[in-house]
C-alpha cells in the first residue's frame, strides 16, 4: 500500500512540474503565473542570485556577433533597431557588438531615446498596473529564476521623467528572438543578454529606432 501511494505522489508531482513549466513558458502577455521552479531565489528575497544555469535545456545558439559599426554613434552607446530585429553596442574604432531581438508587437512599439537607469542579475518581476489589468492572473511579483520573463539580466530604462518602465533583459521564451510580441521591452537570448550586461554601465545611452 506504502509503495502505491508513492508511486501516485511522483506521478502527481511530475504532473504539477509539466503544468508550471508550461505556464511559464509565456513572457509578459504570456502565462507566466508561477515562480517556484528549482534554482529560483526565495520568495522576500532582495539579493538577486547570479549563479543560476542561463540554458533552457535546448540548444539555442548566441547570436551576437562583431560588425561594422552602421549607426555612427560614439561608443558605449546601444541602439535598437526595431524594424529590422537588432540591437547594437558601438564601440571604438567603427565596430559594434550585433545581437539578435525581440520587439514590442503591434500597439506596443515605441521609439525614442532613454539611458541605463538601473541593472540586475536574475531581476525580480513586477507586472505594471496596466498589464494585471490586461492579465489580471499575472503574479504581482515573481523573484528571479529561469521561470521568470525577464530572463537572467535586465536593464531599466530611465528617460528625464524617470522609469520609462521598458527594459533590455533576457527571456525564458528563446523561440521569440526576431519577433514582435512583447509589450514593448526589448529581449535577448540569455546567454546574449549576459553578455551584453557585462559591456555596459549605468547611464550608457539607448536609442530606440
């Protein structure tokens, strides 16, 4: 009877790790609804872990690589170009650093300029009123891990009224990079976005084309 009743725990247990997994698979306007897979901070936690696996159990290649330089801006600077799905890191002698992105979708596309306000590893998430009123079963806050949308970086943008509530950061949805569907931030594969995390410093200007 013991040894039932244990086989039907695991199974059940196995049954509820598929249901988060494929929950969480969504970012933003997605179905993200929990945080509880294994490597995640704690719950109440401040302290963002930085150890955490960036991989997704797939073989996704990074996609950054080092062109010629063709927004002309000095270096430091990052520049988003929108309709064609990348994001640019000038840096000296006429070159840049290309990585592959995820747009905001139809309605929720912007352009503009802003600054690094603000940097994390494995950030907290919390959606924005105008989103849990979109998606009202949304977490008011989910801490850090591989379930989380914004991935294993992110970076806030900062205009001269403040928080512009859009950020760079990575994504636990890798199948999404060249697209448009957030809501209007702008995600790199994780490994990218690590990479890109480690280059820049707060204040670096960000241009949105």
């Amino acid at each position: 009877m013991f040894k039932i009743r244990f086989l039907r725990s695991n199974v059940l247990v196995a049954a509820a790790a598929a249901s988060l997994l494929a929950t969480g698979a969504n970012a933003f306007d997605g179905g993200a609804t929990s945080g509880l897979l294994r490597g995640q901070a704690q719950q109440g936690s401040h302290i963002q872990q930085a150890n955490l696996p960036t991989a997704l159990n797939r073989e996704i290649p990074a996609t950054r690589a080092v062109v010629d330089d063709p927004t002309g801006e000095r270096a430091g600077t990052i520049t988003i170009d929108t309709k064609n799905r990348y994001l640019y890191l000038s840096m000296e002698g006429g070159r840049a650093m290309r990585y592959d992105v995820g747009v905001g979708r139809e309605g929720f596309a912007w352009q503009g300029r802003a600054y690094i306000g603000r940097r994390a590893e494995w950030p907290t998430w919390t959606p924005p009123a105008a989103m849990l009123k979109r998606r009202p079963d949304l977490p008011r806050v989910m801490t850090g891990g591989i379930a989380n949308p914004l991935g294993a970086r992110a970076m806030y943008l900062y205009n001269g009224h403040g928080d512009t509530m859009f950020r760079i950061h990575g994504t636990n949805e890798p199948d999404t990079i060249g697209q448009a569907v957030s809501s209007g931030c702008i995600r790199l594969l994780n490994e990218d976005v690590v990479d890109l995390y480690q280059r820049i410093k707060i204040g670096a200007p960000v241009i949105v084309l």
